[in-house]
C-alpha cells in the first residue's frame, strides 16, 4: 500500500470517529434509546464510506489496467517497424560495428605461408622459429 493511501484511510477513520464523538456528546443527555439511533446512524455512515472507499479503489484499478493496456499497445505499435508509419527511416539496414574503424582489414595484404608437414623435428618450420626467437 501506498503512503497516500494509508493517510486516506487513516483521515476517514479519524472523521468517523470525530462524527460519533459528536454524536455522543449532543445526544448524551437523551435515552439510550437515542444511543442505539446514535450507533445505529454511526453504522450507516461507516458502511457508507466503507462503499464509496471500495468504489473508488475499484474506479483506480479499472483506470490504471486501462492505461497500462494503452501502454502496451502503443508500445507494440512502435515496436514494430512494418507498423510504425511515423519513422520512415527505420528501414535501414543496420551498419556492423566496425564499419567506422579505422585501423581495419590490414592484414589483407599480407600473406601467410602455408604450414608445411616436415616429419622430421628438427627440419619442422616450428622447430626453426624457436631457433631463431630463442637460441640466437
């Protein structure tokens, strides 16, 4: 529950106890037969903000699904570009995510030399790399 609403619930309470406060002390000096009118209005007036309370709360519901299905359609509708008339453009193609890069496709001219199958491991081209990184 919301902050608000619980300020909502705590003020009606507060006025219906204001009201059979009210009510006691103006009919005090009468029967107790005007004691059981007293409670008896006291009761109806209860029910009655308990009633508009719940129709309120069930008229908030109804206008918040409302909105959120308003919501959600819209959303669907932009979501969907055969739909979506407003934005034209939306039908690009979509660009990769190097196609500013500066610094791409330089290996192209180079070539690699093709690895060789020596059976032989000390004519093999592995061999003779390490050779050279290593045992100069």
């Amino acid at each position: 529950m919301s902050r608000s609403h619980n300020v909502g619930n705590f003020a009606s309470l507060c006025f219906v106890a204001l009201i059979y406060i009210e009510l006691q002390i103006l009919f005090s000096d009468e029967d107790e037969d005007d004691d059981d009118d007293d409670t008896e209005a006291l009761m109806a007036e209860l029910e009655r903000i308990k009633k508009e309370r719940a129709e309120e709360k069930l008229r908030k519901e109804r206008q918040q699904a409302e909105e959120e299905a308003k919501m959600k359609e819209a959303e669907l509708m932009r979501g969907n570009p055969l739909i979506n008339i407003n934005n034209p453009g939306s039908f690009s193609v979509k660009r990769r995510w190097d196609d500013d890069v500066v610094f791409k496709n330089q290996t192209r001219g180079e070539t690699k030399t093709p690895k060789r199958f020596i059976n032989d491991t000390i004519r093999s081209d592995f061999h003779r790399k390490f050779l050279q990184r290593y045992m100069k």
